[in-house]
C-alpha cells in the first residue's frame, strides 16, 4: 500500500474530525500506522473545518499532511480554501452539488452525491461523514468492510448503528459505482 495523506475539509458540525478519527481507527484495526488531527476555526459550528488522516504500512514520522494524496470535500468555502496548491497526483472527491475550481484538473475530481445520498437514501442528512467514508473505503481499500464496519460502530452514537451502516454502505456503492463507470 502507498502512504495516504488524506484530507477531509468542511463545515463545523458535518462530522469531519469524527470522519477522520473513524477512518484512523479502521487503519489500525487492519494493522497500519496512521496519525489523525484535525482544525476548526473559533465558530466550531458552521466554520470552516478540516481533518486529516496519514496512513502508511510503515511507522509514520511527520503526522501532518504534507503532500495530500486525496481531499474529499463536504463545503464550497472549504474546498475553495483547501484545494489550493494542490498536486495534479491528488484525487479530489467532492460533494455533487459543490462547484470544482478551476485550479483543478478534470481528471482530479470524483462528484459524487455524498449530502443527497445521506439525506434521501439513508434518511439523515447528519450521516454524511459515514457516507463519505464508505466512499473513501471504496476508493482507497483502507481496511476490509467488516473491520471499517466496527471502527464505524465503536465512535458513533449508540443507538444509531443500523443507521451508520446503512450510510457506510451507501457511500460504498456511490463509489463502487462510479468505479464501474469511469475505470476500466
């Protein structure tokens, strides 16, 4: 596996930082060396937010993201601000209804309905992390299902299980779709 330096960025309560810590926790249940943080400004709920993730098969030195290899954005603002500077190598997954810079190359970006699916496909709009996540275990094969599958119960709300393995699969089959759809 290549190191990932992932970066999820959005407004402050879409469960970013939560995101970020889940998909840590599934690295490591499958055996990888990851480092998690994240930063919000002073209005920690409708600021901008953003969360990152390192992992890599070999101990990590540095834990900030340096070079991001994917960003998966949830907000305009924050993909605007984020999406700065990035490589041409970053995959750049963004929420469907968010508009890519121009700064950006065509073949960077994956639009997918990451905020429609958890809205009208799982019920709740709050379960977009979850969504986003299964999206990004699709695409980058962090960890097995059945082990992102607990990571994802062990930080959620109790009570809201079915839910947040409802949205993990629905982001999983929003990517597995365009996976079929776009690489041959």
């Amino acid at each position: 596996m290549k190191r990932n330096e992932i970066r999820i960025v959005g407004s402050g309560g879409q469960g970013v930082i939560l995101a970020t810590v889940i998909l840590a926790e599934a690295a490591v249940l499958a055996g990888k060396y990851t480092a998690q943080s994240q930063s919000y400004g002073p209005e920690a709920r409708g600021g901008l937010c953003k969360a990152e993730t390192l992992i890599d098969d070999r101990p990590i030195g540095f834990t900030k993201v340096q070079n991001a290899t994917l960003l998966l954005a949830l907000f305009q603002t924050s993909l605007n601000q984020y999406a700065v500077g990035l490589s041409p190598d970053c995959q750049v997954v963004i929420d469907s209804s968010l508009k890519a810079p121009d700064t950006l190359l065509p073949n960077q970006v994956i639009s997918l309905p990451i905020l429609q699916t958890a809205r009208e496909v799982v019920g709740k709009s709050q379960t977009a992390n979850i969504v986003a996540l299964g999206v990004l275990n699709e695409l980058l094969d962090i960890a097995p299902e059945a082990i992102f599958r607990q990571a994802v119960l062990k930080w959620i709300p109790k009570g809201t299980d079915a839910l947040n393995i409802k949205a993990f699969d629905a982001g999983h089959a929003l990517a597995k779709t365009w996976k079929k759809e776009h690489i041959a």
